[in-house]
C-alpha cells in the first residue's frame, strides 16, 4: 500500500512503499536523509526531522 509523507512546510508526497518500509528506512538512516521516489516520478531526500506525519496513503476510489 502507498505511504504518504507530510513535511512541516505542509508540502505532501506519496511513495510506493510501504508505511513500515518507509518508517524503517528513515529510522535506520537517521540522521542523514533517504532517497525515495514518489508515486509522481519525482526522487525525495526525506529526512527524519522534517516530517510531521506517515501513514498509509488514502485509497483512490473511481467514481460510481
């Protein structure tokens, strides 16, 4: 399931990977930044101390 990030700016982001493989990531990494790409294409330098939330990302639901 797709995990989206938020940063203290209030910019958003969603990536691929899971919630726990994001959190384990930047946890392991900390305090240097992860590289994770986006649901968008975009690579994100995300580093620990500049987000506020991550969580599952919100299923997209086709009109019907």
């Amino acid at each position: 399931m797709p995990t989206r990030i938020v940063f203290l700016g209030g910019q958003e982001t969603t990536v691929n990977e899971n919630q726990d493989d994001v959190v384990a990531a930047v946890r392991r990494d900390d305090p240097n930044p992860v590289k994770l790409e986006g649901t968008d294409g975009f690579v994100l330098h995300v580093n620990w101390s500049h987000v506020t939330l991550i969580a599952p990302a919100p299923e997209t639901r086709l009109p019907g």
